[in-house]
C-alpha cells in the first residue's frame, strides 16, 4: 500500500515537506480509537527469536530506527506501532537550533538515496526529554547527542554534557556523535586527541551516576583502516559500550544521479544504497579487529531483508533504518524480522 499510493504522492512534495506530511498524520492517526492496534497488526511482528541483548539491554527485536528521523522525540509512541525495536531521537543539541536554510534534504531517486544537511535542527535537549516522560511505549530509546552548531571545538565536551545530563533519566543508551558532515568542524572531534578527551568527560559524568548507561560513539563511513584503529584504542580506553557504523558520507562515488544534478543540490551527507557497501565493510573490519567484543549497531543502505541480514553477518549486533525506510516504508520492518526468524 504505501509503495503504490503513498510513496507516489509523498514524493511529488518536497523531501522536507513529505517528512512533516507523515509526522502530522503519524500522529493524527495515532489518536484515532483502534488505530495503533490495526498499525500493530499490519507492520509488528514479535517471535522470541527476534530478541537480542546487548550492552546489557534487552531488544524486543533487532530493527531500530535511526537518528535523524525523530528529532524531537514527537512519535516515539507511534513508531512503536510500525514494529521497530528501538528509536534512538536525535541529533539533540543543549539548546534550540533552527539547522541550516532550506533546503536541505533532497532525493536521489535513481538511487534510492537522500543528500541531507539538516545540521542539527532541533527542539533543543530539555524539550525531547519532557516528550520522553509523557510517552506511553516501553520501547527502548537511545539519544543521540551532539554540539550546537555556534558552541567551539575547545567547548564542545559542555555541550555533550548538557544534552546527556537533560536526557539521562529518558533514555536508555547514549550516542556521541562527532561524524555528522553538516556541522561545521564538527568531524574534526573525531581526531584522536579531541575525541579521547571529549569521550572522557563524558564518560567520568557517566560513570558517577548509580545506574550509568551505556555510551556508544557514531563514527563517519569515510574514516580509513588506521582511523578505525584509532577508534577502537578510544572505544577501550574510555570505555565505550559499542559504536554505531555509520553515519552518512561525503562521497559521491558510482552514482547514477548526474554530476550537474549533484553539483546543483551542493554539499551534505550522502544515505542510501550507496552507503550499503561501505557501511558492511566498516562493520567487518570492526568486528574482525574487536573479535567481537564491542558491540556495534549497523546502519547505512538497508533497504532489504538481505541488506540487514548482510549487515548481521558482518559483525553487528543490532541494525537501523531510515533511508530505506523512506524508500520502501515502514513494512520493510517486519519483513527484515520474518527473515530473521525464517534464516534460524
């Protein structure tokens, strides 16, 4: 259904428009009686097999959505309904931030891609953590955090620790992200100097609480084989409960999109099929090198059962959504669960 009446009609509007067209009838939807019980029986499936632990928390299923579709916590409940797992908010920032002029989102249709440069355009930290005390799902919930875009480098750790401290007791897991393309500088905390001294002031307000959480680190698809090394030296030496491999890409490589067309819409982070590839193989040389012992969620080009199952092989032991999501619709959730059961 959505594929033949809803795709089409979504994708004659602007990217960023089609995203509000959905939330704001996601959530009318929901209020609706009897609503979230016919999403359930159309796009959840729950088997004992599906579920996972990891970092010490138990998955109803493996499937989770990514950030950077929830922002502002606004649909946590909703999305429960579509069969996800878990949804990790985000990108959240201490304080408001309106991101970069529109637009900023634009469709590579001919390869069921997105370019985004949002840059981090959110509600702000205290907001999403007053939407997460009035949600009425269990479902599990990371937050991912980030700097505001005017906050320096030198004081980027106040800003992790802000978002953290706002959002500790509604979440379940934490996310440091330092590889978004579309915050100036922001890439620059993933070197290992800044990066080690920002996860451990982060990790030494973590570690002081009597139940602290598990922090996960979200590292960019275009680092090399030397920097992954130097991500797994950071991953242990401040502790790190796993990474999320990975974020979008500045590259541009085999695309069928035309050069002029690309040239046209200008810079942002690259998600998609295209990332597919890439993304395995950062999952593969993590996981080799760990022997898996850092845990590590998969995301980038999923848009198939197989792709997830692809990205489970490679080493990782939960997954995220989101451009595939966009393409294909929320039934690819339960279609990646029902392979899952059906390949054990």
């Amino acid at each position: 259904m959505y594929k033949a009446l809803l795709k089409p009609l979504l994708f004659q509007l602007d990217a960023e428009q089609a995203h509000h067209f959905v939330f704001d009838n996601l959530r009318r939807s929901n209020r609706l009686p009897g609503m979230p019980a016919l999403l359930r029986s159309l796009y959840d499936f729950t088997h004992p097999q599906l579920e996972r632990e990891v970092f010490g928390l138990k998955f109803r299923n493996p499937v989770g959505l990514a950030a950077g579709f929830d922002k502002n916590a606004e649909l946590t409940d909703e999305l429960s309904a579509l069969g996800f797992g878990f949804v990790e908010i985000g990108t959240v920032t201490p304080r408001p931030q309106p991101g970069n002029p529109s637009p900023r989102l634009f469709r590579l249709k001919q390869d069921e891609a997105l370019i985004n440069r949002m840059g981090f355009n959110n509600a702000g930290a205290t907001a999403a953590a007053q939407r997460l005390r009035q949600r009425r799902s269990t479902m599990l919930i990371g937050g991912n955090i980030g700097k505001n875009k005017d906050t320096p480098n030198e004081q980027a750790a106040d800003d992790y620790i802000a978002s953290f401290e706002a959002l500790f007791d509604t979440v379940d897991y934490f996310v440091v992200n330092v590889s978004s393309p579309n915050t100036p500088n922001l890439r620059q905390l993933q070197e290992k100097e800044p990066l080690i001294k920002l996860l451990q002031q982060v990790q030494e307000v973590n570690l002081a609480k009597a139940r602290p959480k598990p922090l996960l680190l979200k590292i960019a698809p275009d680092l090399t084989d030397g920097q992954l090394d130097d991500i797994l030296t950071i991953a242990a030496e401040t502790k790190l409960s796993g990474l999320v491999a990975t974020n979008t890409t500045i590259a541009r490589d085999n695309l069928q999109t035309t050069p002029d067309h690309l040239t046209s819409i200008g810079a942002g982070g690259l998600s998609g099929k295209p990332l597919r590839q890439r993304a395995t193989d950062v999952i593969r040389y993590l996981h080799r090198q760990t022997e898996g012992a850092l845990p590590i969620i998969g995301v980038g080009g999923i848009s198939s059962p197989a792709d997830a199952l692809e990205k489970l092989a490679a080493g990782a032991s939960l997954v995220q959504l989101y451009t595939g999501f966009i393409y294909e619709g929320p039934a690819l959730v339960k279609r990646i669960n029902q392979a899952l059961v059906a390949s054990r």
